[in-house]
C-alpha cells in the first residue's frame, strides 16, 4: 500500500456549513409534487415552484447542480418540510471540510479555514486543526441536498444516474468568515499544498459590496501565496456567469493544479474556447470529448496565466467521471505518481459512493468498454485497449503526461454528494 508521509502538510479553505440529505421521491411523495410541463435551467430560485423546473431540468439529465434560492423563508420552509422526513439526515457539509476530513484520513497533516459552531466543529476529525471564527452566537449555514437513484422516476422523466440538486441560501456577510484568520496562519504553517474549495456557496447571491470586497480579498490572498506551496483549486457548479469569470480571471491564474467532474469541465470549455456557456453536458460524456475539452482548457489556462503578474502555470488537471478518471501532469512538474493518484481516484469513488472501505465486486461494475480512443481528432488519436491485469493506461503528449482509469462503478448508492471532493483529495494526497 501507498505511504504518505505525515509531514506532508496541506491547507484546506474555505468554510463549512450543514448539509441535510434528502430523498427527493420521499419529499416529492410526501407532499405530492408532480413534475412541471417545461423544466427550466433558472439562475436562482424564488419559490418552491422554481425548484421543482430546475430539479426537473437537471433529473431528466442525472446531472449534478445546485442553485441560489432569494427567498430565505421559503428555504427555511423547504428546510422544515423536508427535516420531518424520516429518511432524512443532518451531515456536516461544505467542500473544504469534506477534503480536509479525507486528506487526514489518507495521512496528511491539514488545517481548515472555516468558521463554525461548537456544534458542527464536533463532525470535523479530531486532527484537523481548524482556523477561523466560532460562531458561539450564531448557527450555521445550511445546504439541501435532493438526491435522487439511478433510474428513478418522477412522473415521465426518469434519472439515467444517480445524483443530487442542492439547494442554497446563504448569507452574503458569512462569504469566506474564516479568510483573514487563514490567510494569517499560511506563513506559519508553510503548507506544501495550499486548496482552495466551496465557491459554490457564494454563487448567485446577489451582488452587494461584501461579496465584491470578498471575492477580492481571495484573489489577494492567492497572489501572496509563498511560491514554495502548491495552489490546487476545485470547481464548483456555477448558474452565475458573472462568478464563473471571477473564477477564470481572478482564481485560475494563480493556481497549480485543477479538480472537477465533466460538468464543470464542459462548461469551463465552452467559456474558454467559445465565449458561451452550456447549461449541463451529457451525464455520461465518452472519454475522447473529455480528453480533448481536457486538452483545450489546459493549453488555454495556461495562456491565461502567462499574461498575469505572479501567475502561476497550470501543471495539473483532474478530470473525475461516473465512469473514470483522467489525470494531466506537466512532464517537468513536481507532481508525482500519476497512474497511482488514478487508481486511487478509481477506488476512493467506490467507497465513497457505496460507503464502504471494502471493495465488494459484486456490487460494482465498469461503464467503460474494453478499449477507447484518446481524441475525436482520427490523425492523431490512438486506440488504448484495457488491460484486466493492470487497467490504469498512462501516456505522454505535448509536455504531459495522461493517465485514465475505469471507475468501480458502485452499483448500490448510499451517498453521492461530496463524491467528488473525497476523490479528488485521495489523488492528490499520492502527488505532492
């Protein structure tokens, strides 16, 4: 087995929040909410109506996403409606915290930027150290998750995947509580990997001069960031153009390293290469559309950063799917065991997933076929086939170095959401 060295310390920022985890037949059931005639992909919701055409938008596509919702009482309506549901269940949220719990678990050294009470500070590993304001007087922001299986039906539309809608409403003075504290505390702790995560929570809350001065005050923070730490940042699902830009201009040219699942990826393409923005990409996209968006955004961010004082080049990319892992490292980089941090990636999101740390084959299967190609571009493509005895296939292109692996596909969903975090940290936990 793969041995991290404890001294490996990472900072993981910002925030964190509660999550309560819903079963969305069981809420829609309960309260006998049929599905709308149109979906629609809102930027922000209103009401509960607006929920339900943006959860069907996303639903009939098995697609990951969350939104805004303006009106607060109705979120803390939604929030009590959906608390008396006996499935339902109260877990500790936000991206840093849950990449933070799993960099721990995989052997790191890491403090959190996040402010909380008392009481969610209780969910947090114990080895966590923990920087930012405590919310003695206060409660805790909190998030919906409406998840939903694999081929469930709602009226006429069913789900290809599993998958869950999240649903927001938090307040612009608590956008990045922790950052001040944080950001006083990197000199200090002189982190090999410094990870910035949670975005998401500030999407789409309307614009007011806190989040302006915020958003600045990160950007600010990342061009003060010792050249000795390597910066890793994790998209979120963005319906805000405006922060999907701010991320592009503001974050992106100070950062090493790059997570995010094919949603992300795909609407990151469209904005890089074509100016416009797609509402969701296909729940499963074949491995040749992401290879190449993969290689786009690379080449383009790269650019990016060139042209910006203190930039720094992108040198890493993770590209986490349902069905695999693809992972891009400059050849002349630090990044370390690539074809490991797949394999990893591969069977983080089993466990995961399944909620398992034993890997149970029978309750597991592999969505990829037994060959593929690695480009829509037939001159210079190749066909890589997989091998059973040793499935992870690695390759050097223009400078990089691509390693894919299939996904052990868990075959019995107990939890999606925070998937993507605890894969993307397992992986770069081997890199650093």
């Amino acid at each position: 087995m793969f041995q991290i060295s404890p001294n490996i310390r990472v900072a993981v920022g910002l925030e964190a929040w509660l999550d309560m985890f819903v079963d969305s037949s069981e809420f829609l059931t309960k309260y006998g909410l049929q599905p709308p005639d149109e979906p629609a992909s809102l930027d922000v919701l209103d009401s509960q109506k607006d929920l339900l055409k943006v959860f069907a938008h996303y639903f009939q596509m098995g697609a990951s996403s969350g939104r805004y919702m303006t009106n607060r009482s109705q979120f803390w309506t939604l929030v009590n409606m959906s608390s008396v549901l006996p499935n339902s269940k109260w877990k500790i949220g936000g991206n840093a915290v849950l990449m933070a719990n799993r960099l721990v678990k995989e052997g790191c050294d890491v403090m959190l930027g996040a402010s909380m009470t008392n009481g969610l500070k209780t969910q947090i590993n114990d080895k966590v150290r923990v920087v930012g304001q405590n919310l003695s007087d206060s409660v805790d922001e909190c998030h919906l998750l409406f998840e939903y299986k694999s081929g469930q039906q709602w009226g006429h539309y069913s789900a290809p995947r599993a998958n869950r809608f999240r649903v927001h409403s938090n307040r612009d003075e608590r956008i990045f509580y922790s950052l001040e504290k944080f950001r006083e505390e990197l000199p200090r702790y002189q982190p090999h990997l410094l990870i910035i995560a949670g975005l998401g929570m500030v999407d789409s809350i309307p614009v007011s001069a806190t989040k302006t001065a915020r958003m600045k005050a990160l950007q600010t923070m990342l061009t003060t960031v010792s050249n000795e730490t390597r910066v890793h940042f994790e998209m979120s699902s963005y319906a805000e153009r405006s922060m999907l830009d701010f991320v592009i201009g503001s974050i992106l040219p100070y950062t090493d390293s790059l997570g995010m699942n094919e949603q992300e990826l795909a609407k990151l393409y469209t904005v890089l290469q074509h100016g416009n923005t797609t509402s969701v990409s296909e729940s499963r996209p074949g491995l040749p559309t992401v290879l190449d968006q993969m290689r786009t955004v690379y080449q383009l961010l790269r650019r990016k950063s060139e042209a910006v004082s203190s930039g720094r080049a992108l040198t890493r990319i993770h590209t986490h799917t349902l069905a695999f892992q693809v992972i891009l490292t400059d050849r002349n980089s630090t990044w370390k065991n690539t074809m490991t941090a797949a394999a990893k990636a591969s069977l983080t999101s089993y466990r995961h997933v399944c909620q398992s740390d034993h890997i149970n084959t029978t309750k597991a299967m592999i969505l990829m076929g037994d060959a593929y190609s690695t480009s829509h571009n037939q001159e210079w493509s190749r066909k890589i086939r997989l091998k059973p005895d040793s499935p992870v296939s690695c390759w050097e292109e223009y400078g990089y170095e691509i390693c894919v692996s299939p996904v052990l596909v868990c075959t019995e969903v107990v939890r999606t959401a925070g998937g993507g975090d605890n894969v993307s940290s397992a992986a770069i936990a081997v890199q650093i």
